[in-house]
C-alpha cells in the first residue's frame, strides 16, 4: 500500500457512494458502491482476500470516489461509471446475448419485424423468443394471416408478397389507418396468447368454404390451423394469470458468481439466461448492480413482476426499476425461485473446472511470466511482426494481450514509410517510434511488456528508439522461430539471453499465442495490401478521385482510352468538378507520354 492510499483511507467519509480503482497509469480498472464508503474501501487493504481479489488490490496504485446521498443514488451513479469507462474487472458482468423479439412497427403502413434492438419508440414488441427460429416461424405464420407492409414499393406498384396476398401496402387501394388498427390489434390479441379464438374463427371460415365447394381456400385455412398449433404447442403453460415475468436465482462460491434468470412470457417459460462472472463486493450488493445493468444497459424489456431469492433488496431493486418486486416465501413462485438458485448453483460447479483452466492458460500464465523475467506482472503485452516480400509491400502489424487473452480493438496495423527494401531493423525503428510517439501524445496506456518477432537485432533496434529518443524504459523481449518456424525461444535481458520456458508449460504456450496471433495479423495485412496493388489503375493516382468517383469514370466512359477523349464539360455532367477533371486530363495526357507498369482495370 502507497503512501497516497494510506492518507486517502484515513479521510474516508462513513456516507454511501461510489469509489473508482485505478491502476498506476491512471486507467480506472474498477468501479464500486457502498452504503458505507469508509468500510468498503478498507476492506481492499485489510485481511485475507481469495486470489482474484488480491490480483486487483495488487494492481491499485490509486483511487477515487463519489459520495451520494441514498443507496439508490449510488447504485444509479455505479451504473453508469461502468458503462463510461468500461473497467476490465467490471467487464464480466456485461450480458452480450440478446434475444429476439417480434416488433409491429408504429408506421402508416406497419411492418412485422424480427428484431433483437428493443427502442423507445412507438412501436408494439413481444418476446423474447427462445430462439430467432421460434420467432421467424411466428412471424412467418403470422404474415400468412395477416397482410403487412412487406415492401417499400409505392401504391399501384404490386411486389411479390402482393401476388402471395401478404402485403396490401403496395396495392391500388392500401388499408385504411383503421383496417391496420385493426389488423394490429388482432396480432397483438394472437402473440398475447389469445390463439384460440383466432383458431375458432379459422375454423368457422375452413367451414363455410367446404360448403361453398371452394377446396383450396379450405386446405389454405387448415394449414394455417395447424400451423398455429404447432407453433403454439412448442410452449407448455406453466400458469394460468399469462403475467409477465422474470425469475431470479444465484450461486457464489471462490470469488465467482453465477445468475440464472427465467423469462415467463404470457404463462410460458420462455428461455433463461445464465451469466457467470468474478466477485470483489459482497454477493448480494453485486446481485443488485447486476439486476439494474441488466434492464438499463441491456435491450431487456421490463416485466411485470420480478421475483428475487430471499436476502434480496427487493425495495431497492423495485425503487431503481420501478417495476413490482418482491421475495416469494411460499407457493409456486417460491419453488420458481429455488429452481432459479439450484440451477444457478449447478451451473456454477459445472463451470469450476473450465474457469480455473482458463485462467491457468491466461492470467495465472502472464504472472508466472513476469516473475520468469522479473519485472511487475505484464497486465499488458504489445506484440509487433513485420511483413514482406523482398521489401515490396512492406508492413508491420501489432496485436494487443490483456491478462493473457487477445484485445482485438486495440490491434494496428502500419504501412511502411521510410525504409527501402528488405530492412527488417529499420523497420521496427519506424513501427515502434510511430506507435509509442502516438501513445504518448494521447497519453494512452503503456504496455508492461513489448515482444518483438526476431532476435537481438530487433530487440536492440526497438530498445534504442524507446530509450534514446522517447525516454521510455519499458521491458523488451524478443521471440525466435526455428527451421520449421515454429516458436522456438524467449529472447531477454541486456544482453538478451535466452530465458528458460517449460515447452510444456501454461506461460510458454502464452508467448507462443502470441507469435502466431501477430504473425498472423501482419500476414493477412500483407496479403490485403498487396492483392489491392495487383489491381492498381492510374486513376488511383489522381488526387481527388476516390473510390466512388473512378467506378462512375469507368462506368460511363467504359475504359481508360475513352476517358482520354472526354472533355472537361463531360466529366462536369457526371457530378465531377472542374478542377478534378482538368487534372484528370493532365494526368492521362502526360501518362501517354510515359506508360504506366501497373495494371489497369476496367468496367
């Protein structure tokens, strides 16, 4: 514990509120609340923890916090400080699956959509599904029955789905507001849970067109009878008041918790939704932020009636939602409850092994790692190879590790300026100088530890521009592939040395994820790179012609030759300006003159 934590702690107010971890970059790696500010926070810094919550107290260099006036208030403002700064402790709580729900949308001419974005806009939606299949087997039904906008064709101008007598928006004479009113409200009573009278009246129209000898509308009717039936049939009712609602259940145990949500959807059990994530905070304070993320940063609709275990803050939850929230202790909703827990607990165990496995092949191998090479645990690994072939094209590419899995945003990739030909040194001179120029202009965090593909030229290359010319002391270490270009060793130190890694160990297998993962990244660049020079035309030359602009060129003038021949007036009735077409003719005039090598393309 720091000096700066030491003062900090002493001043703590006892008020409820919020406290931001962060590291010694300044980066916030976690965010917190408390009814108790003072106890809380503290509580990091004092006693025995397990090993997940020492791996983050190991990592606070400094912190913050808000004070507020109620617990709600500091549950509302934790909320949404993780949803600003996106710390990597509080990453796990994030629910990324999103379920699909059936929207009528709030148009003229209303649509039937399949959609996972609920939206706070006028529109009617139902769900969620189990399934996208589920949903679109509803959907695919219902436009059977129903004829809804499926086009965007204007009155008079009849689509396909017109002539299949699924949309009338197109036709001559489109539904009035109230026949759609009509025929939403009939969709609405269908996906309530009202199918039956639907069905009666499908059969009372089956019916009277066998009377009238009128067969294939009557098979037509039948089919969608027992389309309905089927569709219907996959849902069992569980209870009969087709309330809304959803169950909550958990488990923890060594630091990791695990939810279990059940969706009741008009009396039917829907789907669950299983999350399992890392604990710092006492359970039930984590079941509650997780609870009001769950609703406000995730597209979940708010049901009816929330049911939660007994210990739970309910009032709280009910306050923040402002929806009707309450522990069962008996009945039916009880055992739904338990269900909910015992399926939480299962679950939890379940994933035990898998969890822990994990984490020996990443975070546990990025510690042991640093102690190999004696530095501070590298939280942060930037990776950077080189690419090309005899110096044509030449590319470099970076790749991001933290704690010891890939970060994808945080990937670059450079194209070579400086150096001619095939100077592998020069260019790691460039590559690192360019990336750490802009890392300390933006103030952007800065690696633990930087692996470069190569040996000690490389290393020294990259150490020297870090030293000399940025003033950064930051571990370098080098990775070297054998004949077979496989991973062979761990380049460190000054001179760099060999460093002795286990092949069959968790922190070998790290650096060797690593090479491959960079090594891969720059060669699909490369090969992006050079498959776009193969199919150069002296048009992407010409400053002020894009992309756009050389496919319309081509697509009017239909090759290079006739585009020779047009004139500045030509050009101009295409949407092109003056200025550009005059040194487009420029161009092509003085290309005549001196012919072009590369290959030019045509429409």
């Amino acid at each position: 514990m720091n000096e700066v934590i030491k003062k900090k702690l002493e001043v703590l107010p006892a008020n409820p509120g919020c406290y931001l971890m962060k590291d010694k970059q300044g980066t916030i790696i976690y965010v917190g609340k408390s009814k108790t500010l003072r106890n809380r926070v503290r509580s990091y810094f004092t006693g025995a923890h397990d090993r997940k919550t020492q791996r983050l107290v190991q990592e606070i260099a400094d912190f913050e916090y808000f004070v507020t006036s109620s617990e709600l208030e500091a549950l509302i403002l934790e909320m949404n400080l993780i949803k600003k700064y996106d710390p990597k402790y509080n990453v796990m709580l994030k629910d990324d699956k999103s379920y699909p729900y059936l929207k009528i949308t709030a148009e003229r001419h209303p649509r039937l959509l399949v959609t996972r974005q609920v939206k706070k806009d006028k529109g009617k939606y139902f769900g969620p599904y189990p399934n996208v299949m589920a949903a679109r087997e509803t959907k695919k039904l219902l436009d059977r029955m129903y004829p809804l906008r499926k086009c965007n064709n204007p009155p008079g101008r009849p689509c396909l789905y017109y002539h299949m007598k699924q949309c009338l928006a197109c036709s001559k004479n489109p539904p009035s507001e109230e026949e759609y009113a009509e025929i939403v409200k009939e969709i609405t009573s269908f996906l309530q849970g009202n199918h039956k009278e639907i069905v009666e009246k499908l059969k009372q129209k089956m019916f009277e067109a066998s009377e009238e000898l009128n067969f294939e509308r009557a098979k037509e009717l039948r089919d969608q009878i027992q389309h309905i039936e089927v569709v219907m049939e996959k849902q069992k009712m569980t209870w009969n008041d087709r309330v809304d609602r959803d169950i909550f259940g958990y488990s923890y145990d060594k630091g990791w918790m695990c939810i279990q949500v059940f969706f009741m959807r008009q009396g039917k059990l829907m789907e669950r939704n299983v999350t399992s994530f890392p604990i710092y905070d006492d359970p039930e304070d984590a079941f509650t932020s997780y609870i009001g993320r769950f609703y406000l940063h995730q597209n979940h609709l708010k049901p009816k009636e929330i049911l939660l275990p007994i210990g739970s803050n309910s009032e709280l939850i009910s306050e923040l939602l402002d929806v009707n929230t309450h522990t069962p202790f008996r009945g039916k909703k009880r055992e739904l409850v338990e269900l909910a827990m015992k399926n939480a607990k299962i679950a939890l165990s379940e994933k035990f092994f898998l969890i822990e496995r994990d984490e020996e092949r990443t975070i546990v191998a990025t510690e042991k790692l640093g102690e190999i090479l004696n530095i501070e645990t590298p939280h942060r690994i930037e990776a950077f190879d080189n690419s090309n072939i005899q110096g044509t094209d030449p590319v470099s590419a970076m790749v991001v590790f933290i704690d010891g899995r890939p970060s994808k945003k945080d990937y670059r990739k450079y194209k070579i300026r400086t150096v001619d030909g095939p100077d592998d040194y020069e260019t790691m001179r460039e590559v690192v100088r360019r990336r750490y120029t802009r890392v300390l202009k933006e103030e952007l965090p800065l690696p633990d530890l930087i692996i470069v593909d190569g040996g000690k030229g490389q290393i020294n290359a990259a150490a020297d521009v870090l030293e000399n010319e940025l003033g950064l002391d930051i571990p370098i270490a080098g990775l070297v592939k054998d004949e077979k270009h496989k991973t062979s060793e761990l380049l460190y130190g000054s001179p760099p040395e060999i460093v002795p890694l286990e092949r069959r160990s968790n922190e070998f297998y790290l650096v060797q994820r690593i090479q491959d993962e960079v090594h891969r990244f720059a060669i699909s660049f490369h090969r992006n790179v050079r498959s776009k020079g193969l199919f150069h035309s002296v048009l992407d030359d010409i400053p002020g012609v894009g992309e756009k602009r050389k496919k319309l060129l081509l697509r009017h003038f239909k090759s290079i030759n006739e585009l020779k021949k047009a004139s500045v007036e030509d050009m101009r009735k295409l949407g092109i300006p003056a200025n550009t077409a005059k040194e487009i003719i420029r161009h092509l005039n003085d290309q005549d003159s001196e012919p072009t090598e590369k290959t030019e393309t045509t429409m």
